[in-house]
C-alpha cells in the first residue's frame, strides 16, 4: 500500500525549510502558481533562497512577496517582466539572475528529476546564452559585476548544440487541481505546464491540491513517486486565484 502523504497545514509541510535553501516552483505568470504554500514559505521567515521557476510572480503576488520582502538572493528563470522590484533589485546588485531560454529551462528541470546531469540542445547557440557574458549580477552603480561563463558547444551531423545542466533543487512548491493522498497529481489546463516538471526537480517536493479525491491511473499527469507532501486547500484558498491583466470585451 502506499504512503499517505496528506499534511495537515501548509506550515507543517514546510517546518524544515531552512535559510540559504534552493526552491523550484510551478506556475507560469500567476497560473497555477502554489500561492499558498508561497505565503507559508513567507511566514517562515527563511531568507538567502534561491529561485528556479519561469518568472517571479509579479508586484505583490505570487513570488513576488518573498522577493519584497529580500527573501530571494537567486533566480534562474526564463523571463521577468511584469515586475518592477524584481527589475529593480537585479538592476542594483541586490539580486543574481541566472536568464535561460524557456525551454532549455523546462528540459533542465526535467533532466534533473530523471537524473540527467546534462543533455545537449541548440537553443542559444551563437548568443551569450552559449557564449557567456550574460549578467549575472550588477554593482550598486549599475555596471556589470559577474557575468555568466561560456558553456560546451559541440557538433552533431553537422549542427552545433549547447551543453546545458540538469537542474535539482532542495524543494519544490506545485499546485495540482486533483491529487490523491498518495500524491499522484493531476493539473487544471496552463497550470500543467511547469509545475511537473518542477515537482520531478525537488528532492523534496510538497504539492498544493485543490481537491483530495481518489485518481483513476489514466488520470494522472504525475506519479506520487516525485511528490513527498500533500496540502489540501480549503475551497477558499482553491478559488483564490490571480489575474495577471484583466480585461474584458467591448
């Protein structure tokens, strides 16, 4: 039989955490983002964190609490727009950035929860991605301070590709629409589109779920084998969900 995993609260789930740790966490832009376990990991109080996930939440939400509050010493992420403190802080020094396109960041995740140290793609090629000199982190005066490093090129039937990474993190933060207390996971629509991948990457990964229910096998977008903890929302915390641009129809 399997284990259950179910945690009672979300700060339970994250009593270990501790400061300096590294973090994976799903979601792309405020879709299907785990905001409650965010809160909770911002309750704790642990700064020094470093940060993969495509972006950093936005002004005030999503991950962009923790980076308000100077929580966050790295980010390796795909794109930070639609935040001015994130833009702010890399821009002074406050905070090191690790840019890479966002597929080669999705396949990094991936490779380092199957235990691929490395694989080889042709994203980035011929630009500073492969290259180095991509600014790692500023000085206070704006200058460049630490750049990134060229990486290992190398040609296949003719076709140059890049030597990129796997990724592995101390934790990783999902949210699921469905899950079981096993913690096989099944994801709403855009919200299946980092977070698997992050959960695979986390050597402890929690997962927030909207509805606790029994999964049929055919169901499952992630086996429970990549996820250790289960918080199940309350159907408040499941309907709170954010609007990065809202919009209507004329």
């Amino acid at each position: 039989m399997g284990r259950n995993k179910v945690i009672a609260t979300a700060g339970e789930a994250l009593a270990d955490v501790h400061d300096g740790a590294s973090f994976a966490v799903g979601g792309f832009g405020l879709s299907g983002i785990p905001n409650v376990l965010i809160r909770a990991l911002y309750d704790t109080g642990v700064t020094g964190l470093g940060v993969v996930s495509n972006n950093c939440g936005v002004d005030g939400g999503g991950l962009g609490v923790l980076l308000a509050a100077g929580r966050i010493a790295r980010v390796t992420a795909s794109y930070i727009g639609e935040n001015k403190e994130f833009a702010r802080q890399y821009l002074t020094g406050e905070l090191e950035v690790e840019l890479t396109p966002q597929g080669s960041l999705a396949e990094r995740l991936r490779a380092g929860g199957c235990g691929i140290p490395a694989f080889y793609t042709p994203a980035g090629v011929g630009t500073p991605v492969a290259d180095g000199g991509l600014p790692l982190r500023h000085a206070k005066d704006g200058s460049v301070a630490v750049t990134s490093q060229p990486k290992e090129v190398r040609e296949f039937d003719g076709v140059e590709y890049v030597l990129e990474r796997g990724i592995t993190t101390d934790f990783a933060l999902v949210r699921a629409a469905r899950g079981d207390r096993y913690g096989n996971l099944a994801f709403n629509k855009a919200s299946r589109n980092f977070n698997p991948l992050v959960a695979m990457a986390g050597r402890v990964t929690i997962a927030e779920v909207e509805e606790l229910t029994d999964l049929d096998p055919d169901e499952v977008h992630l086996p429970g084998v990549f996820v250790q903890r289960v918080v199940v929302l309350t159907p408040e915390q499941a309907a709170d969900k954010g609007i990065e641009k809202r919009t209507v129809s004329s």
